[in-house]
C-alpha cells in the first residue's frame, strides 16, 4: 500500500485560479500563494451577496479511538462524492496543528484517495497563518511585561496575570516557566507557554466575519486583573491594532483542491477539546455562496466540536445546518468495548460481533447527541476490507434505530469520490426528507452552571456536576463582569463522552467535576475545564516528527 504522501505527490494539482474560476471567482479576488494556493479577498462577500446559499453539512465521529475514524478523509471524499454526482461542491476545513503533526496524531489533510493537496504544505506551514496567530498572541504578552515593567501604570497585579505565550509545538517543557529573570529583563513571574491552537486569537481568527470585528475581538481579550479585581484587556495595553495589523492576511480564507480537484478552504485550527475546534465561519459563508453543498467538519466527536459547532459556532454565525454526518468504523467500535477494546490481544481487524456490540452504545449516544439540535444525521461507515458483513449490518441497523436517517457505506479512502456517490445520495435524500429543525441546546441568558449543566447532563449524560472552590469564584466573578450570558465552551478529554478517559461507549453514572473556568471575552466564550486538560501537549516517546525527512531534491518524505 502507498503511503498518503506518496498517493498525493502522484497527483498534479490544478492552478488555483482554475479551480477559483470553476467555482465562478475572478482571479482577482485571489492572492496567490505559489500556483497551488490561494488567499480569498474577503470583499468577495459584497459580490456574492444576493446569491442563496447551498446544503450545509457537518461531519463529525464517534468518541476517537487509536485506531482512528477517519473523520478528514471522510470529509474530503464527501465533498469529492458530491462533484462526483454532478453537485458543485467545497470542502472546509481546520488547518493542522504542527504540534500533533509532529507528535501522535499527524495531519489532517485526508487520506488514501481523499486527500487535500499539496498536502506537504497544508500539513506544515501552509499560508502562514499559524505564524501570525502566534505572532500576534506573543505581541501581546510582550507589550503586557513591558507594561510591568515600566512602572506598571494600570496597576496590574502581578498574581492575576491570565495571558500566557503560545508556540506551534508539542513542548511540555514549556508549559510552566519563570520570564524576567536576570538584572534589566523586565519583572520576573510565572507563566507558560500553550500550543498556538489552543490561542484565544486563534478561536478569534476561526469566529470573526470582518476585520471590524476581528479588531473588536482583539481588544476585548482579557489579558489581566488589576489589584482592585478590574479586567485588563488588550486593548488597555494598547496591543490591539497591531496584533490585527498582523492578522489582515490571515483573516483571508485559504483556497486548495483536493486530488479529484474539488476547491477546498482550509482555514484556521482551533483545537476541539480546549476551543471550540471548527474552521472559520467566514469560510463557511463564502463558501456556501458558491456551492451547492458545502462540508465542513467538527473536531473530535459530536459531543465535542460537534456541540461547539451548534452551540457555538453556528450562533455566531447565524448559519443553519441541514444535515450531519456521523463517522464510524467497525474497528473503532470495537475498541469501545469495556470488556474487550482494553484488551491489547484484541484483534480489532477480525470479526467480533460481542465487542462491537458493547461499544455500539457510543455511536447510539453521539446520534442521540446531534439529533438534540434537531438536525438530521446520517451515518457514515469507513468501511475497512476486514470487515464482515455481518459486522456492517449490526452497525446499521443499530444506527437507525438510534435516529439516524440512515447507514451507508463509505469507500472513499479507497475509491475516492465515487466510493462516497452512495453517502452524498443519502444526505440529499436526509436533507430532502427531514427539513432541519437547528437549535441550540440552551439559553445564552441562562445562569453559567445552568448552560454548564445542561451540557454535562445532556450531551455528556453526567449524573451530577461538582464545581471545585476556584471554579465557583470565577463563575462568580466573570457573572459579575457582564460576561454572564456568553456561551460554554467545554474543555474535556477526547478520549470518552464522559471527562474521565478510561470510560468507554456510553459511560453512565458518573459525575463530571469543574476544575477551573476560563474566560475568552475575545472570542466570546467561557470554558469550563473538566479533569486534567493539558493546554500545551508533549511528545511521546517516537514522535512521528523523527520519520519526516528532505531529499536532495526538496522533496518531503514520512508525512504519514
């Protein structure tokens, strides 16, 4: 089997301005960056107007597994499914984090036959516009030490200083530091770094329609408290205008294409289980001018980026999805199993119909969690050769009975778009059939606990909710702020619906426990931190990052 890179590399790209012109954009509304990639104007929208909008259809998973959903490969094939039955379609998702690219996790452009190219590119530096964002993130770090250490004319205090640095790297090393020290190099204190996708200018970057509104944004960030318990913002330590003279390119979504030539925007990479882990709206809103169906995809599962996409995501965008799709594979369900998916002699690739049917439950639980926002799902199977018959159609059936419109078979690693021609027929037949009925899951005006609990006890079906003593003083404080009716936005483990990683398919009886609470005032949310959430990952013991090497020729190698 070909690796993802060597598929891709076989594969020439289009120039961008044909796959910008087969979509109806004048070349001069493109930024070319290279021949391969391109940065839309955002004036673009003034023109487009008075067009309707297409289909919206979000993807999202089951709680990840090792094995893997393949979520972005799924996305990618979908979007090259429908070109492939004759719809106009544009693919949107997050750019990748370099960190989990050279960590564990690697990239993000697809896989197989359903891929995004140049995938080298995606995969590392793309645009630029990680780089900004941590430019911007450290510009204002900077300005607030300098600020402290000329005579502190705000009267920060030193103790309740909330902004850290960022950096695009997986470094654990970095996650607890003491700056300043040594005689002249400004007020020593504690901080720490976190990986630049979990920056609040990076979810600001995903959740702003404008450079307007980018630039409000910027100024409402929450830097600081004064020794009186007032905020500081940005825009008190007069780093505002310039962290978003450093963002005007960024703003600008990306154009690339995938390996059949369907345009894909690619633009931002808010992370899903510490932000609200979804691509930018303004990508979303050009996009569906100009398609007839646009895919975009939610981090991690449906009870992550997914609930953020509804619930945050969508209000501020004031888009309405039409449909969902919910990845799944045999082998991921398997691994649900409480009694089998532990267990390292589980053969994941053989048939196995008692482990697959203890980790059904999940995908029951994050079918049931989509359809709380009265939006049809339809399941996607990514299907592997190793799977029974049997297998796909205890999957099925299973899936239907929980709600889902319907179950289809998914080949698109393998095939590309014509093995997803059966999943886009489907979603048109959901979309056709069940007229979406979105809604968020609570009120904005709603109490802070209340939307909290809300989310443990319905998207997560937590038992009880317990608030440690820090956590309450901060409810209290960012209430008593005016921040009171901005939306939640959970941070938790990806690793179970539930905030305790060892809990597998539908975890029940449990309680989830408020550690701290966090306000992005920014990006317009507040984020409650469930168990131990590391903001700043680390690398494992063989990080993929030491396979990827350069020839002599400039030409990548080990990118998955």
């Amino acid at each position: 089997m070909p690796s993802d890179i060597d598929i891709a590399q076989q594969v020439q790209p289009k120039p961008i301005v044909e796959i910008a012109a087969s979509l109806g954009i004048d070349a001069s509304y493109i930024e070319q960056y290279g021949p391969y990639k391109g940065k839309i104007r955002l004036d673009i929208e003034d023109t487009l107007a008075d067009r309707p909008d297409g289909k919206y259809v979000v993807v999202t998973a089951i709680t990840p597994t090792p094995p893997g959903e393949g979520k972005t490969t799924t996305t990618v094939g979908l979007g090259q499914a429908f070109a492939s039955i004759g719809r106009r379609s544009i693919v949107a998702i997050r750019q990748p984090s370099l960190g989990p690219v050279f960590g564990a996790k690697g990239g993000a452009a697809g896989g197989g036959q359903a891929q995004i190219i140049p995938m080298e590119d995606l995969n590392l530096h793309f645009t630029g516009d990680a780089h900004a964002v941590t430019a911007a993130h450290n510009l204002c770090a900077a300005f607030l030490d300098n600020l402290l250490h000329h005579d502190n004319p705000l009267n920060i205090d030193v103790n309740n200083v909330t902004w850290r640095r960022v950096l695009d790297v997986n470094d654990r090393s970095l996650r607890e530091i003491v700056t300043g020290l040594g005689a002249g190099n400004g007020l020593p204190r504690e901080t720490g770094f976190d990986i630049t996708a979990a920056s609040e200018v990076m979810a600001i970057l995903a959740l702003a329609v404008s450079y307007a509104d980018l630039r409000e944004r910027l100024g409402r960030i929450v830097v600081a408290y004064t020794t009186d318990r007032k905020p500081v913002t940005a825009e008190d330590i007069g780093a505002a205008g310039a962290m978003s003279a450093l963002l005007a390119d960024a703003l600008k979504p990306n154009l690339v294409q995938t390996l059949e030539h369907t345009p894909a925007l690619v633009h931002a990479g808010p992370f899903g289980n510490i932000a609200h882990g979804n691509s930018s709206i303004l990508a979303d809103r050009i996009g569906l001018k100009l398609a007839d169906v646009l895919i975009t995809e939610a981090g991690f599962g449906a009870d992550l980026g997914g609930e953020k996409f509804f619930n945050i995501k969508c209000r501020a965008s004031g888009l309405t999805p039409d449909a969902a799709v919910l990845v799944v594979t045999a082998r991921a369900l398997k691994s649900h199993s409480p009694t089998h998916g532990s267990s390292d002699s589980l053969d994941i690739g053989s048939e196995n119909i008692e482990a697959l049917r203890e980790g059904i439950p999940n995908m029951e639980k994050q079918i049931e969690n989509v359809r709380l926002f009265g939006v049809p799902v339809v399941v996607a199977i990514n299907r592997f050769p190793t799977d029974t018959q049997d297998e796909l159609d205890l999957i099925k059936s299973a899936a239907k009975a929980a709600g889902a419109f319907d179950a289809v078979e998914s080949h698109v690693h393998a095939e590309g778009g014509p093995g997803g021609a059966d999943l886009a027929r489907a979603l048109e037949r959901a979309m056709a059939e069940v007229p979406s009925a979105y809604r968020p899951l609570y009120d904005l005006h709603a109490p802070i606990k209340d939307k909290i609990e809300t989310i443990a006890r319905e998207v997560y079906g937590a038992d009880g909710i317990t608030y440690a003593p820090a956590a309450n003083r901060q409810i209290r404080r960012f209430t008593s702020l005016g921040y009171g009716d901005l939306p939640v936005c959970m941070a938790k483990t990806h690793l179970s619906i539930s905030a305790n990683p060892n809990l597998k398919a539908r975890p029940s009886g449990f309680d989830v426990t408020v550690r701290e609470v966090r306000l992005s005032a920014g990006a317009g949310f507040v984020y409650p931190l469930l168990g131990e959430i590391r903001t700043m990952p680390g690398l494992g013991a063989s990080p993929s990052g030491a396979g990827i090497n350069i020839d002599d020729a400039g030409r990548i190698s080990g990118l998955f």
